[in-house]
C-alpha cells in the first residue's frame, strides 16, 4: 500500500527533430503578402520612359491596397518636377505559385503570363498568399503618360471638318393631296 509510482518520462526529442527538420521548408509555405514593391513609370511625349520610382507600400492584414490609398498615391504621384501625368496603365504582379509547383521548376514557363495581370478599374487591389520566397517579388506598375494639354486640343480638332449646306434647299415641300 505505501508503493511510490513515479510517472513515466516523456519522451519528446522527436518533436524538437520534426521542428529543426521543418525549419529548412519554412520558406516555402504560403502567406498572406505583407507589402509590395510599387513602380512608377513616367512616359514622356515621344514615348519613352523618363523616370522609374520605386517604393514600398504595407499592405492591410488581408494583403488588399483598399481603393482609398490607391486613389491618395495616383494623385500624390501624378505631377512630377511640375509636368502633368495622365495614368494610363496598372499592371499587378502577384506570383501565387502552389509550392509543390516549385519544386517541379513548373513556375518557370507560367511567370510571363500567369502572375501578371492588368487591373481594369480603381478598386481595392488584392494580393494573393504567396511563398514566402516570392514575397519580395510582388508589385504594383503605375504607367503614367505625359499629358500635353496643346495636343490633346490639336488633336482633337484635326479629324472634324465643317460641312455646309446650301440654304435654297432647306425650305421644306409641302405635299398635294
């Protein structure tokens, strides 16, 4: 009756294994975005890009850039060194590979026309949950183009012509019945 029983000790060395063995594939679970790289092009007249500007924008906890924002960083980055600027092009690039594609090297042939995508209207903007790897990778492409206001007019007025008609024949005939 007065046996002691000790309790049996645990033994749980597997659990630190699985855990430092695991440590090497952490990068390659998939997450939600934390920021993304923001680029903005600056077009000239003539078509060719004058300026690249980068910069880097957090993301909310659901990885969107909500509508606001983006209408706040279009107006803020729409006049450079006093020259208007028209957007004209935003282009999202979001790489969302599953990450047993990357071992297979699939990725590869996908990149050019899978992960970038043309965002049609002024909405919030969603990234996708990306492998951690990849994380650097996602980006935002503002094209804005030099607005000419003397071109826009000039251009506007080149296709229109006046046509006239002769005023004799504008009365009109009264029909007999």
């Amino acid at each position: 009756m007065g046996e002691i029983i000790e309790p049996e000790i645990l033994d749980d060395s597997w659990i630190t294994q699985f855990k430092n063995a695991e440590n090497d594939y952490n990068d390659f679970y998939k997450e939600t975005p934390i920021s993304v790289k923001l680029y903005f092009m600056y077009v000239n007249g003539d078509k060719i890009i004058e300026l690249v500007k980068t910069e880097q924008f957090l993301l909310n906890n659901e990885g969107k850039i909500e509508k606001e924002h983006l209408i706040t960083i279009i107006k803020k980055q729409e006049t450079f060194y006093n020259i208007k600027y028209k957007l004209t092009s935003l282009l999202k690039f979001n790489i969302d590979i599953d990450p047993r594609d990357i071992i297979s090297n699939a990725y590869i042939q996908q990149i050019n026309n899978k992960y970038l995508s043309v965002e049609q209207y002024i909405q919030d903007i969603k990234f996708q949950d990306t492998v951690c790897v990849f994380q650097n990778v996602n980006s935002l492409f503002f094209i804005f183009e030099e607005r000419n206001e003397n071109n826009n007019k000039q251009k506007c007025y080149t296709n229109t012509r006046k046509i006239l008609f002769n005023t004799k024949y504008r009365k009109t005939i009264k029909k007999r019945v």
